[in-house]
C-alpha cells in the first residue's frame, strides 16, 4: 500500500472532521468520485444520495466529493481503507495498482458491445473480479459505467497508418500504454487535471477516452477528429468500507443496495443514451466523426492481440476465454 501524503493525510482528517458534526442526528455517507457533476456517474451518486436519505428518512445523510475533489484514486482507495471515506469510485485500470486482476478490463477489444459487457459486469466475472480488492478492507457494491474509449485527435484517423506516431494522452496502466504502443501511437501519461491544457498547447495530439467524459469535459474543443474505435469498455468499481458495511443492520444495507441499483440503473441508461446526442452535438458544433469500417477495425483488433500474450501471467486467462464467450 503507498504511504499517504502529508497533504492527502491533512485532508482526510478534515473530511474526517466534518463527517463527525453530524453524526449524532445521522449516519454519514461520505463518496469520493472522479467526475465532473454533469457527468451521468455524478449525476448517479446524487440520484443515490436522493434515495437513501428518502428510504432512510434521514437516518443516512450523503456527502459527495466529485471532480478528485478528495484526491486521485491512490487517496479514495486509502481513504476508503481508513475508514475516512465509507464509499468511492474508479475505474479497473487506477485500481489494478491494488489488484492486478483487474487488469483484465482494460484488454482491448475484449468487449464487443454493451449487451455483451452487461453480462460480464452483472454477472459471476464482474463480481469475482470486484471481490478481489477485499484485501484493502473495502467491498464492491457494483460497478457504474463510463463507456468504450474513444480517441479525441488534431488530426484525423481513419487507418492504423494515420494513427501512427500519434502523441496521445494515456493513462500509466500498463494496459492502455501497451495498446496504444501495438497500434504505432506514442503514448504519453499526463495528469487529468492538465489533459485539456497539454491538448490545447499541441503538447500531445490527442486523448483515448470515453464520449462522455471528453464531452464534458470539453476536450473536443481543441480536438476536431473523433474516431469512433471502441477499443476498451471501462466500468467504475463502486466500494463501500467493509467495517462500516459489515456493523449496518440488514435494513440499512437494504436501504444501500436499493438505492444503488436506482443509481446504476440510471447511470448506465443515461451513460448511453448521451453518446448518440454527444456525436450530434459534435458534429454541429464542426468536429468531424469518424467510424472505422469493419475492414479496417478488424486491422486495430489484430494489430493489438499481442497484448493478451504480454498480460497472460497478470490476469486469468481462463476468464478472459469466458469472457469472449459470452459475446
């Protein structure tokens, strides 16, 4: 486990604190998300906090801190451990620095459609890959929903070859770098807060992100190309302190579970109702949208299948094959 920063540690005890002022007239809830409030994950916890302090009558008061308001998943993970934070959000990809096990997520092209990764992410797979952070004192409640990635770019992509040598925003899972690398990019991890400034300096020519999130993020601002690859389904881990999981009663948790399922289900209908709206509005707003043909996608797909080789001693292969055969 990373040690905590003094300045993350300063935070804690002061979200700590202000959890505490209200403890005798309810129990707090205090959620920790890396998305911007307009964005249908952020959107989902508000519903969820609509839902338990109603089910409850008030016997739950939820605090929200979105945009990394509490800090990056290196400190909703510890915070979650302390005990700091009773719940918190991230993808697979952040929290396999924890698990390696979930780097099977972030396997390119392993999803082959929405249909497809519902059976993965509300099914046995899904709920085995979440269990295996529990060694981190937290439990996986479920996952929420970001999307398939796709790339924001200053030039167009229509063919493996206009993609190479492409300087894009990645992230540091080894995952995302690789793929990036067997498709002739050059991957380059920048922080999220300074995604949007490296794209509008040329610092980087593009981002390999979902529609939503570089929708609202503005990202298509300074990037008039977006090539539509679904590449990688990306799934938010929802956690939940397992000591304060474990010491509610069965009609508290009753409460949480069904208030979280109002919430997932909202935010996987929201999620993907929006993309077809983002495209429209994109494209009205003159960037330019861009669909691989079959030909050319099954070229991204067999240009990166070495990947599954590289990481065949980091995640299950036997599940990766379940996985393909649930399509």
């Amino acid at each position: 486990m990373r040690k905590l920063t003094i300045l993350s540690f300063v935070f804690a005890l002061l979200f700590s604190a202000s959890g505490a002022i209200n403890a005798e007239a309810a129990t707090t809830i205090k959620i920790a998300h890396p998305n911007v409030p307009i964005h249908p994950e952020a959107q989902a916890f508000e519903l969820f906090k609509k839902e338990l302090e109603k089910r409850s009558n008030g016997e739950f008061k939820v605090v929200i801190y979105d945009s990394s308001k509490y800090g990056n998943h290196d400190a909703v993970l510890q915070g979650l451990t302390m005990g700091v934070l009773q719940m918190g959000a991230d993808s697979p990809a952040n929290f396999s620095v924890f698990s390696e096990k979930l780097i099977t997520f972030d396997l390119p092209f392993l999803f082959s459609s929405y249909e497809h990764a519902d059976k993965i992410i509300n099914g046995k797979i899904g709920a085995e890959l979440g269990q295996t952070l529990e060694k981190n004192g937290v439990t996986c409640l479920g996952y929420f929903e970001i999307g398939f990635r796709q790339i924001f770019s200053n030039r167009p992509i229509r063919s493996l070859e206009d993609a190479k040598d492409l300087k894009i925003r990645a992230t540091a899972a080894k995952t995302h770098l690789a793929f990036l690398q067997s498709l002739g990019m050059n991957p380059t991890p920048i922080a999220w807060g300074e995604v949007y400034t490296t794209l509008q300096q040329k610092t980087v020519d593009g981002v390999d992100i979902d529609l939503n999130l570089g929708y609202f993020n503005k990202f298509h601002e300074t990037t008039p190309y977006v090539t539509l690859t679904n590449s990688v389904y990306c799934p938010h881990l929802v956690l939940i302190n397992t000591k304060f999981w474990n010491k509610l009663t069965d009609q508290e948790r009753q409460w949480i579970k069904e208030s979280f399922d109002v919430a997932k289900a909202f935010n996987i209908k929201t999620n993907r109702e929006n993309e077809a709206k983002i495209i429209e509005k994109m494209k009205s707003e003159g960037v330019e949208v861009i669909e691989l043909t079959p030909e050319e996608r099954q070229r991204w797909i067999d240009a990166s299948k070495g990947i599954y080789d590289k990481f065949k001693d980091t995640v299950d292969m036997e599940k990766v094959t379940e996985i393909q055969n649930l399509k």
